[in-house]
C-alpha cells in the first residue's frame, strides 16, 4: 500500500466513524504530487459519500441548523433566497444588522421615525417576508453597496424559486430571534407603520413595497 | 392534486434525496410549511459535512469554507424547486458546489485586480491582507479534474465499479471483489486501483502514462 493509499484509507475511516473529518491534516502529511493525488481523490470520495444519517441532537449543535432554517425560511417566504443569502452578506460585510440598517437608511435618506421603517423592512427582507417584486431598485443599489454585491444579484436572488402559498404564520416569523440578534431592535410603532395602505406610504414605504 | 400527507421524522430519514425534494415541494405547494422543516433539515445536515470538507480542499479558512458550502446547498434546494429537473439531487448539490468554490475564486481575483498587491506595498500586509495562495487554489481543482478525466478513461465497466466501490467508496478490496463477481479477486482489486491511481498522478504530472 503507498502512502497515499493509507492516508486515504485513514481519512475514509475518520469520516466514517463520524465528527468532523477535516482532510486538512491528512493533506498536511503528504508533499508534491502524492498530496494533490490525495487531495483529489479525497475530493471525489466526498462528493461520492451518501447522506449522513440525520441525528437530531447532532443537527441541533451544527452549523446545518441555521442554514437549514434559511432554506426553509428562502422556500416558504415571498422573497425567494434573500433568507439564506442576505444574513451571509451582511457577515461577510461584518455588520450587525442594526449597523446595516443604519448605513442603508442613511443611504436612502430615512430620518427620525423612517430609520425605523427601513429596519422593519429590512429585518423583513432577512425573514422571507417582503416580496422582491416591491422592492425598489434604489434599495438593492444601496444594499449592494454596503454588502459588496450588486442590484441585479440580488434582484435574481429575490426571485428564486416561483412564488408559493402565502404562509399563514408571518405574525409568529416577524417575532422569531435570528442569528443571534433578537427582532426587538423592529420596533412595534414601524410593524404598525408598515401595515398602512398605499394612500398613506410615505418615500420609505414606496422604496421598499412600491416596486422599481 | 393528490393530498399532502404529512410523514413522520422516522419516515423522512428512509426516503432518497429526491423523494425528499419531491416531498417538500408537495408540502410548499400544499401551504404546509412546517411540515417542510425536518425534511429540509435531514436534507442539509446529511450533506452539511461533505459539502464543508470538500470546499476546506480548495479554500484558506475554515470559515470560507462553511460560507461557500452555505451558499451551495440553499442554492441547489432552492433551485431544485424552479421547476427544472436536476437529475439526481447529490450529484446535482456537488456541481453547484465547486460553481460556488470557482466564483469564490473568481470574485476574490476580481478585488485583487482593484487593489494593489501586498507585494507593491512593502510593510503594510496587516492592511492589505496575504496574497492568493495559488498553489493551494490549483491543489484540488486540477486534481479533481485528472480524477474526473481518469475516470472517464475507464472502458471496462467492471473496472470503473472498482473503483466506484473500492477507491472512491467504502469497501474492503475484498467486499468490493465480492460484489463485482464475475472472477474478480482481491488481487485483481488492488491492480485496478494502483493502475488508477498511477494514471491520475501522471495527469497532475503533466504525462501521459497510460499503460
């Protein structure tokens, strides 16, 4: 058996007795080609590997949690990805979400009760529950700027997949705690703001609801 | 439209990925959405640790690593749900997996080309951060190309179960002879996976050793 038969012999039973697996140490004991070799074949053994048996409490301590959240959130909200796609963004970017908001309102020029406003909205982007097809392009311009992404990019994301059923359960989504930040930096004045008709929108409404 | 009917946890678990999808789109269009949870959740965590360490091949961080692989299974679910067929859902998981790694690499060229290089601004790298690691980039990127290639040269298809089962699987080389048949003997196992493996080392070696 060569040397890189038995690291990848090693790395196949690690990653069958469970945990992490992490190749990196593997790779770190080989040079040259016999590394790239390994790394290769590594590669296509994972991409081979079944599914993993679902452990409840193992999922609940994972980081697939959340990210499955925000699938499921992306699949049954009304703004397509933007659930799985702008909380990532915005940790790329570094920014808690209240500093977000606060550059994206400085940015669309909100003021006093409307910075309110734009962080209802957006924590409502985040959530899934604001169509995209509302969703001027004005905000996704400024949006893109502070996240390092592009209007068009998440315009698409918006869309995706086509729209279901409406969810009857958006009251109990608004008040759920994400990511570690609590819905409480929404205040309940903005919700209450946000649920006038088209009559009585002021230019934040109209950004965010009225369409490009 | 025949009626959603809610399955339980255990039941999830015993269904194939596409059974799976097929499920959460039935429960999405029935307005069921939290009957999608577990399913959506026996999805990702199934995949979450393949997805991770394959991208910690081909990514610096642990970090880049779980953010590419985030992308890439809320991207392959979410898509499978346009309507398209995407054939079998893990293979179809894995492709959008590595579109995700080469983007990454892509957009972080991209910045570079904007900024000047740590290189041209002497003393100042805790600003401007490390240059690309080019040799770690190309390091399973190339290699998983040879082995693709190597891969595709295989005629016998015998020879390609070997592999399949032996190689890139879980088996022993004996379990693998056992469930090829056909006269295959644990020799004849080991034969075959240094033939492949020599071939793939002589595609990251630039040669042709084709024997």
């Amino acid at each position: 058996m060569t040397d890189v038969e038995r690291l990848l012999t090693e790395y196949k039973e690690a990653h069958q007795g469970g945990g992490d697996a992490d190749p990196r140490p593997y790779l770190a004991r080989a040079s040259g080609v016999d590394r790239e070799l390994l790394a290769g074949l590594i590669d296509a053994y994972l991409a081979e590997a079944p599914r993993r048996p679902f452990s409840a409490a193992a999922f609940a301590e994972s980081r697939a949690a959340p990210v499955a959240e925000q699938v499921e959130r992306s699949l049954a909200g009304a703004g397509g990805m933007w659930p799985a796609l702008l909380p990532r963004l915005r940790d790329r970017a570094r920014l808690r979400r209240s500093e977000l908001v606060a550059q994206l309102a400085a940015r669309l020029g909100a003021q006093g009760a409307q910075q309110d406003k734009v962080g209802l909205y957006y924590h409502q982007m985040e959530q899934g529950l604001l169509p995209e097809s509302g969703v001027s392009d004005t905000v996704l311009e400024a949006l893109g700027k502070i996240v390092d992404s592009t209007a068009s990019a998440l315009r698409k994301a918006g869309q995706m997949p086509g729209p279901g059923p409406p969810r009857t359960d958006e009251g109990a989504v608004f008040a759920r705690a994400t990511y570690g930040e609590p819905a409480a930096d929404v205040p309940a004045e903005a919700e209450a703001l946000a649920e006038r008709g088209p009559e009585e929108w002021d230019e934040v409404d109209r950004l965010f609801r009225g369409g490009a | 439209m025949a009626e959603f009917e809610e399955l339980s946890q255990r039941h999830l678990e015993e269904l194939s990925d596409e059974q799976l999808v097929e499920y959460m789109r039935r429960a999405r269009e029935a307005g069921r959405h939290e009957a999608m949870k577990p399913a959506v959740a026996v999805l990702v965590y199934g995949y979450w640790d393949n997805l991770v360490n394959r991208a910690r091949l081909k990514l610096r961080n642990h970090a880049d690593a779980e953010d590419v692989a985030a992308e890439a299974v809320a991207s392959a679910i979410v898509s499978a749900f346009d309507g398209k067929s995407v054939g079998e859902f893990r293979s179809w998981l894995h492709t959008i997996l590595s579109r995700r790694i080469a983007d990454w690499w892509q957009a972080k060229e991209q910045k570079l080309e904007k900024t000047r290089l740590p290189s041209e601004h002497q003393g100042d790298e805790d600003v401007w951060g490390r240059e690309p690691a080019v040799d770690f980039e190309g390091e399973a990127l190339f290699a998983r190309d040879c082995v693709r290639r190597a891969l595709e040269e295989i005629e016998d298809p015998r020879h390609r179960r070997v592999i399949d089962l032996y190689v890139l699987g879980r088996n022993s080389a004996a379990e693998t002879a056992a469930l090829v048949g056909d006269g295959m003997t644990e020799a004849n196992v080991h034969q075959i996976s240094s033939r492949f493996q020599r071939r793939v080392r002589g595609l990251l070696e630039g040669g042709d050793t084709s024997d």
